[in-house]
C-alpha cells in the first residue's frame, strides 16, 4: 500500500490523461496558482457580476455568467458574440488578471500549444442541477488557438465528444483544480456538462465555478 491511498489522490488517477487527440485532462493543475487566483476571481466577479443570459431562443441559461479579459462572451436574443463591454455594467469586462494569463498559457504548454495568449475568459457558475448542453466552441476567430478549462468548487461531470454532435460522449469526473485543454484535431469538438450534483466545497460553497480561456479575436 502506499501513501497515496491515504492522502485522498488515490482515486484521482493518472495526473495527465489523453482524452482525445489534442485534447488532455491535467489533474490538480492549478493546485500551484490557487492562492492567487481565488483572490483574483472574486475582484473580477465583483466588477462584472453573475447573470443568467438568454439564448437567442428566448430560453434563460441554467449557468450563470460573467466574462473577464479584453472582450467577453455573451448571448441574448440577437445571438452569441464576444463583446468588449459588459452589458449589464456599460463598462469593459475586468481585466484579466495575471495569475489567470499564467495559468492558461502554462497549461496550453503542457498540452503541446506553445504561445497561448487569451483575450477572453469566460466565467461560468454552475449551482446544483445546472448544466451546460452539448455544443462546439465556435464563435471565436481563430480556431488555431486551444481552448483551457478550469474547474474549481463542486465535481462535475465534463461530457467530450467528437466533431459530430450525434457522437457518443466520453465522461469524466472534474474536480477542483482539473484543467482541460483541447485544441488542433479536437479544437471543435462537442462537449458539455451534465447537470451539477448538490454538495459543498471547502473553498467555494455550494457550487462549481469553471473559466474558460479563449482565443477570441
Ligand atoms: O463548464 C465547463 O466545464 C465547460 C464550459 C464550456 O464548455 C463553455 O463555457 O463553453
Ligand atoms: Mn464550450
């Protein structure tokens, strides 16, 4: 028996795992950022708070959202675009803030995609029975760029798929502090999120908190 299996890692199993070409979950990536970047979340949440948008079908999303960076995702009845405002506030987005460059770029690294600079981030926030459907990550202009997915708070199930919508998704458990990076072969895969089991996290209540880094312009 070894240490492992007494120090709650046992279960978690291999630190980095292949989950498609070009795609790779980092377990506990962000262990090493997380005394800067909960500070850092909160300041920007706090500027540009959470809210629930609309899709351009009229239909309230579950998840509620912010942005932070040089330009923000949003959806309301006109459609999905980034925006250099935050609509709710007038003002622009916060900024992104270091701690945040530094772990997306590092884990676009790890991942094999050197020289990752993103200019949005989306905050989501998923409160128990929230859930994000299957979709393809596509209004941004440069498809070249990976995408970075932070999980923090609650466990969620992450569903990946393929470039087809109707192709059977693999799932997988997210814990506080996975990263998951995809991009090249798999930049336009389909994935989503199943909706949140209740439970509460030491560090972040009840709920789970994802970002989302992008290439956006
Ligand atoms: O919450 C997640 O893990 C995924 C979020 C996502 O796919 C998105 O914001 O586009
Ligand atoms: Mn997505």
């Amino acid at each position: 028996m070894t240490a492992d299996l007494f120090d709650g890692t046992a279960d978690v199993g291999p630190a980095e795992q292949a989950i498609a070409e070009g795609a790779i979950l980092l377990r506990g990536f962000v262990r090493p950022f997380e005394h800067d970047l909960l500070p850092a979340l909160h300041a920007a949440i706090e500027q540009s708070p959470f809210r629930h948008m609309q899709t351009p079908g009229g239909h309230q999303m579950s998840v509620a959202m912010t942005n932070c960076g040089a330009v923000g995702w949003i959806t309301d009845r006109s459609g999905y675009r980034y925006d250099a405002t935050d609509p709710q506030t007038g003002q622009a987005w916060p900024a992104m803030p270091d701690v945040f460059l530094l772990l997306a770029r590092q884990a676009a690294t790890r991942a094999g995609f050197g020289g990752f600079v993103p200019d949005a981030c989306l905050i989501n926030r998923y409160e128990p029975g929230a859930r994000m459907s299957l979709h393809q990550d596509r209004d941004e202009r440069d498809f070249s760029a990976p995408i970075v997915s932070v999980s923090l708070g609650l466990p969620a199930i992450f569903l990946f798929g393929g470039p087809k919508r109707a192709d059977k998704p693999l799932r997988y458990r997210l814990q506080h502090g996975d990263v998951v990076v995809w991009g090249g072969p798999s930049r336009l895969f389909f994935h989503g999120v199943a909706p949140l089991a209740d439970g509460d996290h030491a560090a972040l209540g009840r709920k789970r908190i994802n970002l989302t880094f992008r290439k956006a312009r």
